[in-house]
C-alpha cells in the first residue's frame, strides 16, 4: 500500500506505521471548516478519502488505513461510518474456504477508540450461514433465509480471496449488522457484479457504510443489531463513470440492486459526508449499463 501526500498545511495529521504496513491516521483536517487545509491521497479512496462535514462528528472520528481498505471510525457508534477499497482482477476468487472468525481491529486503540462494538452485542441470537455459504457462484449450498440479524463484511471476502493479507476482512472495523435477505439478496448480487466486471478493468473503486435514521445521530443506542439502521450505500467508481445505491434496512431479497440506484448528492445529505471531496462526481449512464442496470433514474 502506498501513501502519497500531496500537500500538508499546518492542518495537525498524525500517522502512526505499523510494522505490517498499516497505518492509522489522525486527520484534523477531514473536516473543511478551517482556513488550514490537506490533501492526502490513498489507495483505498479515488484521490482523497471522504470527509466530515460536521466538525463534532469529525472530532470523534478517525481514519484506519489496513491493506485492503480504509475506514472512517466513530467513536460514538464505535463502528465504522464509511470503508473504501479498491477491486482488482488478481484479487477476486473464491472464499468459501477461508476462515471467517471476527476478530478486533488492533489499529482502533492507536485510534484513540479503544475498542469497536463487542462481538457480543452484534451476535444474532441464532447463527446464521455466513455470505460464503448462501446460493452464489462463489461456494455452497442452497440455505434457507432466516428472518433474523445477520453480519456482513463491507468490504467483501470474495473480492480479495486471492490477496495475501485477505484475513483483514475480518476485522469488526470492516463489519455491520445486516438482515439475511438483503444481505443475500441485492447486496449480494451487486458484490458479484462488481468481482465479475473488474475482470475488464484495471480497478473499482468502492465506498460503502450506513444510513441512520434522521434525528437519532450514532450513539450507544445503536449498539444493538438494526437498532436506528435505516439503511446502506455503496457508491462505485470506475474509468466509465460512478454508479450509486442506497439499501433500505428491511429490502426483500428478491429486489434488484438496479431499483436501489441513488444520486451522489443523495447520500452525501443522508450521511453528512463528501465523498469525493477534491473533485466533482456524478451518476455515468456507462457505468450502471455495464452493471446490468440500463440507464441510472434521474433524482
């Protein structure tokens, strides 16, 4: 992974390098409130990573950078509000055989978080077959959905089956709650798209995270699975353009990920973050033919 800085003001920034290679970053400046201001441009994000546009929420969020993603901390909900990674063709494969056991991010506690919600407090009652298992082309048998609270990694194991350091994923920094049928159903089938249409590509860039519901902002309210979740967005970039989508947390599993498409601008006002701060974006029709969809709905 490389880190380029392009410019630093007086703007305080903090990385702390690990011998692994990850690094955590203290980035005051993620918020551009201030006369002071810094680009750092990092794999994981196209050109710079999203920022805060409240200085509180900004105050009590850090940015994690691992190998294989990056991701915006909260310090309140003790998860993640946004996690940016990039697809390549080598990395895709297949992951129904690698071990999937969670386990905590050892750079949150360099993150002044001393640790992500506990494993206990997101535990479905009943365990559920992880994303491996379920009718994909990616491993497994049938499995019947289950109304009941399931995980999901945001960023997906079957995008980096084929990378080195692919046990990243799973990190809880890189998990939600997210009931079965959407998680095996549009999400899913989205994820497998993209692993299928970077094959053509040099890479995908990919950001996803939550959406909260209005007047409720993360806090220790929300630690229980789907408490206060409205909803997931993902937001695709690619040489032909950007594509977005908005989940809501209770979508069927037989729904289409192409009906979920959603403005840039949309989300950005649903979650209080620009996304691509240093340059403007926009839906791209190419883009969303290429993902199957046909021309994206227009706000």
């Amino acid at each position: 992974m490389k880190i380029q800085v392009r410019k630093i003001s007086t703007a305080f920034l903090s990385c702390i390098s690990r011998p692994a290679g990850t690094v955590v970053m203290t980035l005051a400046a993620l918020v551009p409130l201030g006369a002071a201001a810094q680009e750092v441009a990092i794999t994981h994000c196209v050109g710079s990573c999203p920022q805060y546009r409240s200085a509180v929420v900004a105050n009590n969020s850090k940015v994690v950078i691992h190998h294989l993603y990056a991701a915006g901390l909260n310090s309140l909900s003790r998860r993640a509000d946004w996690v940016a990674y990039r697809l390549t063709a080598e990395a895709v494969g297949v992951a129904s055989l690698l071990p999937r056991e969670w386990q905590q991010d050892r750079l949150a506690r360099f993150a002044d978080i001393s640790e992500l919600a506990d494993l206990s407090e997101l535990e479905p009652e009943e365990q559920l077959p992880d994303i491996s298992t379920a009718a994909s082309e990616y491993g497994g048998l049938p499995t019947p959905v289950v109304e009941e609270q399931n995980r999901v990694r945001l960023a997906p194991l079957t995008s980096f089956a084929k990378a080195p350091y692919w046990s990243e994923l799973n990190n809880i920094s890189n998990m939600l709650p997210m009931p079965a049928p959407l998680r095996l159903g549009a999400w899913l089938r989205l994820e497998q798209s993209l692993n299928a249409l970077v094959r053509d590509k040099d890479q995908i860039h990919v950001i996803t995270g939550p959406i909260y519901y209005y007047g409720k902002p993360p806090g220790s309210d929300i630690l229980k699975p789907g408490v206060n979740l409205a909803g997931y967005f993902k937001i695709v970039s690619a040489d032909s353009g950007t594509a977005a989508f908005i989940f809501p947390h209770d979508l069927r599993q037989t729904e289409s990920y192409c009906d979920r498409q959603a403005s840039i601008a949309e989300i950005e006002q649903l979650t209080n973050l620009d996304f691509f701060p240093d340059r403007r974006s926009a839906r791209s029709a190419d883009l969303s033919i290429e993902l199957g969809c046909g021309q994206p709905v227009s706000p």
